[in-house]
C-alpha cells in the first residue's frame, strides 16, 4: 500500500515537471541555432578581458565592503528579532503568543528579500540600509522559525533547576537554556550568513546599494568587461564568507 | 520548625499513587536520611520538598511557610533558601565548571549581578573553595562535558554548597561514586549542615552510608513512610522488611547519560 | 577533613581571549554600521513614513477582480513552473556532476586505505571548481545574462534556476555521499563491479535520504528564487509585482504578498509530505 502511494507520488512528480516543460512553452532554440548562438558568443565576448583598471577596482572594493557589511549586520539583526519572536514561538508565553509569533514568523519568512527590498526602498529609501533592512525582515523569519524548533528540543531541566534554586525566568533562561542551545543557534547564524551574502550582491538591482547596484547598472549600459569585475568580486566575496564561517563553525561550534 | 508534613499526598498525572499519607515533621539542624527500595517515593518526597511538585493533597510547611499559599514573588525567595542535589546534576553540557557552582546564588543575586556573571566570573575564589572540598578545585575552569558522572555529581554539591541554603535536599548525592569517595562526600555535606547549623535530608540507596552519616533514617515503601528511627534503633528485620522482595543485587537507579548533543549544520 | 584552600582568587584563562574577541567585534561592527548605513529612524521620518503610509493604506483590500486574480493564477503557476523545470534541469546537471566530484568511488583510493592517488584527485578538481563557480554566482545574476542572450521570458529563468541549483545540488549531493560509511562501496569496487553499481548498492541506500530532504530543501528556495528572477524579466509572480510597485498599486501587491504567503504554507506542506512519505 505505501509502496503503490510512493510510486503514485513519483509518477505525480514527472508529470509536473512534464506540465511545467509543456506549459512554460520553454524555447531552447535560442541555445542551438546558430545566428542566435553566434549573437550569444559576442555578447560573452564582450566580458573579456575583465576590467582591472585602479579605479574601477577602488569602487568595486567599497561596493564589496559594503556588501559584506549589509550581509553581516542583516544577519545579526535579523538573529535579534528572530530570538526575540523565537521566544513565544517555542510556546514560552502561552498559546496565543504562540500562535501570533508563528504567523508572523510565517510572514516575514514568505516574502522573498528582493521583494522586501523594494519594499524598504519604498520606505526607507535608496541605499544600503533598505538592503540591510530587507535581509534583516527575511531572515528573521527564517531564523526564528529554526530558533523555534531548537529551543523546544533543547532539555528543560537545567532551566528548572535554576528556578528551583530562585532564580528568576531570565536567570534561568541565561544560565539554562541558553548554554545548550547557542551552538546550534551559532550554526544556523552561520548557514544564513552564507546564504544572505550571495543575496546581499544582488540587492543592488532594485537600488538596494552594494555590488548588484554596480553590476545592474553596467549590464544596462553593456559595459560588459565593467561587469565581468564585478561578477568575479562577488565569487571571490561569497569564497571568502564561505571559508570565515566554515572558520567559526569549526570554532564555536563543532568544538 | 524546618518541615512539616501533614497527611500529604501525591498522585501522578497518570493517577498512580506516589505518595500516600505522609507525616513528617524535621526540626532545624537535623540531618536523616531517607531509605527504601527503589519506586518507593524517595524521588517524589525530596521534589515535593523543594517545591518542584505541589502536593495534591495533606499541608506542607517549609522553614515556617506554606510554599504553595505564598505569591510567586514569595515563592522565589523561600526557593533561594532551599538548595536541591540533583542525583544527574543537570548541567549544560558546554557550560564551565565556575559558572554552573556561581549560579548557585541566583536566587540571592540581583539581575545584573547574574548577567555579568556570565561575562566574567564574579566570585571565582568562591566557587574554587566550595569545589575544593569536594577536591575537584582544579576543575574550575573545565567544562561540564569533559567530566565523569561522579566529579558532575560533586559539581552539584559544590553549587548547593556555594548556595548557603538553609535547607539541603539531596536526591540520590552520591550514586555515582566508589565507596570511599562517597562516605567522603557525604562527609563532608554533614560537616557542613552541622556546622552551619542548617537541616540535611538526603534520599540514599546504599544503606551503611545511610547509618553510618545519619542520626536519623526514615523508610519509605510503597508511597509511605515505613519507619523513622533513630539510626541506632534501626533493627535488621526493618531493613529486611523494607527490602523485603527487592532484588539485592539491582542496580542503582543511576539515570542513563543524556545523549550526546548533536547540533544540526544545514547545508547551505 | 579539609580546609578550604586560601590563597589569591584563581584568575579566569578565558577572560583575556573573551576581552580580545568583544574589542575586535566592536572594532569590525563600528565600520560595517557605517557602511551599511544602517539607521532604522528614517522608517519613522517624516516624508518616507507619509510615502510609505499612503502606499500600505492603499493595502486594503486587496485587489480581487476577477481579471486580476487569472492573471495573477497565471503569473503564480508559471513562478511555480520555473522552479520545477529549473530542478528538473538542474538536477541532471548535478547527478553526473556529482558522480565525478565525489572521492567515495576512487578505485585508487581503494587499495590505499581510502586516499585516492594525486592524480586521480587532481581529475576531480575540475568539476568540483565548476561547482563551485556554477554555485558562487547568484541565480539573479545568470538570469540577467541569459535575457540578453534568449530574449524576456521564463527560459531566462528556468537556465539560471538549473545553473546555479545545479552547482548547489552537486556539491551537496558529492559532500553527503562523502559523509556515508565508505565501506560498502569500497568492498564493492575492490571486487570488481563497477563504479555506477558501486554507487548504487554502496552508497546510496544510505545517502538517497538526506539527498532527497536536501533536493526537496532546494526546490522550495527555487520557488523564491523564481520570484525575485521576474524582478529582471524572467516572467512569474516577480515580474507582476515589480509593475505593481511602480504603479504604486497597494491593493495589487497586498494580493500578491498574500499569494506568497500562501506558496511558503504550501511548499512547507508538500516538503513535510515528500519527506515522511519517500524517506
């Protein structure tokens, strides 16, 4: 019986990626004939050489900074908030607070950063604070959700033990749960880092400020080799943030 | 008066009986120690004592109070004078040996004083002291995941120690330890009881230890309390009838370790 | 019995590296607020919040006409189509990929206690930096270059969906494979089968759950990713909202931050179903 369902489960899985082939009306066309193949190779040719010139590099390593900067402090908000939200959500204040931070939680999470970011935009205008904000409302949604799940599953007895000696909720809170669950909340700090410094280049392209910006702006002005720089930075950016935060899990958290 | 129970009773959720009629009065500075086979209420009686359990029937009046008629606020500062030895010290794994024996104070300390503590430790001769009687002072700065059971379970006596409290529970205190290091340790809690003055009662399985450190033993059985003697007048056919149909030879209730604590690395 | 040893009080060894990393937090924290420029009281100034209020006031209701909620069927079904036809792509660029990039099925290795030769490595270093690049590039940015190169359109998006998910897929795919008990498939090679059976019987039984949580992970961030893609002409649900906000159309975005909701419930839904039902 379950083996028919998973089968029926496989088969419903072809067929939606059948239907999404079929209805996208996909034209890969463009990939095999040879005009527009011929049109495709200009065009990527147009990225060589790279534009290594002094001054360009200056601007490109200011948008860079500046980049890694919305990343970091957008995740260290964003830790904030979702702590802050994490909290009722694991059910510490009742079910109604619960209930609430959820959907919240659910909120903040379902709006992808690009949208927020045009929303910040909007509200805070052009600049890398509306990038920060936008990665800061994204991810604590993410994260609270995770911090959620690793407050419940983390023991409560030390906790009690506290309270049982008089210490009050936010002693026993420091000195009880806190201890248990910070590595696992240092690892899913990490992991978005990772992920919010691939999204923090690219914020830029709704005026979000940062490297997207640069990159936006010279693909619209086919200043191809201006570009290719900047697609280069934002590789040699998400290396680096890879390796520091594999540096700080093997640090603080596998340790 | 430093206890006092009056036809207390404790029913689990699941509506077993844990405890049935229980009178118990302990006057101040007295130290007994609490027997009987395993399953017989030990674990209970000690946890409705430090207000980790509201009895569900009887009076219970702690160090001249009514735990459970007080306000919360109350509640919390009777709680700081009562100090609870857990049989598997519930310790964060990660957390240093100097700040889970400061944090037996939190009860007595201001906010600040707890969150700076975490910071820095603030009375970290305080804490050696408290563990240098148990002889683990060089443990200090270890982490509580690098210890044995039996140097955890003397971490939690260090921190009821520090704590200065005016009441010491002790569930179990020394299951972890060989022989030698056990009578030393339960030593070294009478000496302090005695000499501060404060009342001691500690639920133990090893039954020499029990006479041996204790001028008074209560058995319990089956949710009620067997006897309570002196320790002298505690005869042999007691014993035996308190055992009577436990195995011997079974193991201590040592609780099993806690799983290791695995943290989740998402794939990015 | 003992007395409790005098003497000064013991100092902590870990204050001073404690000291040294808040001073460096702060030191590194000071630049990074100045140039992110972070300021959350220009949400609260004056002319921004005027802006922003009228265009959140604009919220309710949101817009519900019968033309826009076709088009707005119709925008998310091809948001969703993106992200599947994207997986699909990806992963058959991912599997064989992977294949290649993992050191669970090195024949040299076999003989010599689980270290492939260097050279055998050295072949491997290739797809893994292919990976590497194909992963480090955002999604947006592939989609940016193949407008220009296939015109408007969703092709522009499923291409940088299958690039980028297919550089993450692989490397995930090699590093799980890679975390599995080696032995089955090294008793396996040293007998003589060959690699793809190998794979089959050694490693994955013991891998495909993980993958499969992973890959089902992954579409889930595809269907976000296919939304921001419209954001540069790539069709979908982002494109649509991207035209909303310029015509400052509240009741129209409020329905499409709605329908986004409603895709995040849905995915968590068919995750948690794919997972307890293949896994």
């Amino acid at each position: 019986m379950k083996r028919t369902l998973n089968y029926a489960l496989l088969v419903a899985i072809l067929l939606a990626v059948v239907a999404s082939f079929a209805g996208l009306g996909l034209d890969f066309s463009g990939l095999t004939s040879t005009r527009s193949l011929s049109l495709m190779a200009d065009y990527a040719a147009g990225f060589f050489p790279a534009d290594f010139s002094a001054a360009h590099l200056a601007a490109i390593g200011r948008a860079s900074l500046e980049t890694l900067a919305m990343s970091a402090l957008g995740t260290l908000l964003a830790a904030l908030l979702g702590l802050l939200l994490a909290l009722p959500a694991a059910g510490r204040f009742g079910r109604i607070g619960m209930a609430l931070a959820r959907l919240l939680l659910n909120a903040l999470r379902s709006i992808p950063e690009l949208v927020w970011a045009a929303l910040m935009v909007l509200a805070a205008g052009l600049g890398p604070n509306a990038g920060t904000l936008a990665l800061a409302l994204h991810t604590a949604g993410v994260l609270g959700r995770l911090f959620a799940e690793a407050l419940e599953n983390t023991p409560a007895e030390p906790a009690e033990a506290i309270r049982l000696s008089g210490g009050g909720r936010i002693a026993a809170f420091v000195y009880g749960t806190l201890p248990g669950v910070w590595p696992q909340l240092i690892a899913y700090m990490l992991y978005r880092w990772e992920n919010n410094i691939r999204m923090a280049s690219v914020l830029g392209f709704v005026g979000a400020g940062g490297l997207g910006q640069m990159l936006y702006v010279s693909l619209s002005l086919f200043q191809q080799a201006q570009a290719a720089t900047v697609i280069l930075a934002m590789l040699l950016l998400v290396l680096v943030v890879d390796a520091l935060s594999g540096w700080a899990r093997q640090r603080w958290v596998s340790h | 008066m430093s206890i006092r129970l009056t036809g207390v009773g404790m029913t689990h959720a699941n509506g077993r009986h844990a405890l049935q009629d229980v009178e118990l009065t302990v006057s101040r500075g007295e130290r007994l120690a609490i027997i009987g086979p395993s399953g017989a209420g030990k674990t209970t009686l000690l946890r409705l004592l430090a207000t980790s359990l509201q009895p569900s029937e009887g009076r219970l009046e702690l160090l001249g109070t009514e735990p459970w008629q007080l306000s919360s606020g109350a509640r919390k500062r009777l709680r700081a004078r009562l100090g609870l030895i857990h049989q598997s010290p519930p310790l964060p794994p990660r957390q240093r040996v100097v700040t889970a024996v400061l944090a037996g104070r939190l009860g007595q300390w201001p906010l600040w004083k707890g969150l700076l503590n975490l910071l820095y430790p603030l009375d970290p001769a305080g804490a050696r002291d408290a563990l240098a009687r148990l002889d683990i002072a060089d443990k200090l700065f270890e982490r509580c995941d690098q210890l044995s059971g039996g140097q955890l379970q003397r971490v939690g006596i260090a921190r009821v120690l520090y704590q200065r409290p005016e009441l010491i529970l002790a569930d179990e205190p020394v299951s972890a330890m060989d022989p030698v290091l056990a009578s030393h340790t339960l030593g070294v809690l009478t000496a302090e009881a005695e000499a501060r003055g404060v009342t001691l009662l500690a639920s133990l399985h090893a039954v020499d230890l029990a006479l041996n450190h204790f001028p008074r033993i209560v058995g319990v059985r089956d949710g009620r309390i067997a006897f309570d003697l002196p320790s002298h007048a505690v005869s042999a056919e007691a014993l035996e009838a308190l055992y009577a149909n436990e195995q011997l030879a079974a193991p201590s209730p040592a609780s099993p370790p806690p799983a290791p604590h695995v943290v989740a690395i998402p794939r990015c | 019995m003992l007395s409790p040893s005098a003497g000064p009080a013991p100092r902590d060894p870990a204050a001073l590296p404690r000291l040294a990393l808040t001073i460096l937090a702060l030191a590194l924290l000071w630049p990074g607020l100045s140039l992110s420029e972070l300021n959350l009281a220009v949400l609260l100034d004056g002319d921004n919040a005027a802006t922003m209020g009228s265009f959140v006031a604009g919220f309710w209701p949101p817009a519900h006409a019968g033309e826009f909620l076709a088009l707005l069927g119709r925008a998310t079904l091809e948001t969703l189509a993106i992200a599947t036809a994207g997986m699909a792509l990806a992963w058959l660029i991912a599997a064989p990929c992977a294949l290649l990039a993992t050191r669970v099925l090195s024949i040299s290795a076999v003989a010599r206690g689980g270290r492939p030769l260097w050279w055998a490595n050295a072949l491997r270093w290739p797809v893994r930096l292919l990976l590497i690049v194909l992963r480090s590039i955002p999604e947006i940015v592939w989609a940016l270059l193949f407008v220009r190169a296939v015109g408007l359109g969703p092709t522009a998006g499923v291409l940088a969906i299958a690039i980028t998910y297919g550089g993450m897929l692989g490397k995930v795919y090699a590093e799980i494979c890679e975390s599995v008990d080696p032995r089955p498939a090294r008793a396996l090679l040293a007998a003589g089968s060959p690699r793809l059976a190998a794979f089959a019987y050694g490693v994955l039984p013991n891998a495909a759950g993980e993958m499969l949580s992973y890959t089902v992970y992954r579409w889930e961030c595809a269907i976000r990713a296919s939304v921001v893609m419209g954001f540069v002409g790539a069709g979908g649900l982002g494109q649509q909202i991207d035209l909303s906000m310029r015509m400052f159309a509240g009741g129209e975005v409020a329905s499409m931050l709605l329908t986004f909701f409603a895709l995040v419930l849905l995915a968590d839904q068919l995750s948690r179903l794919l997972r307890n039902r293949l896994t």
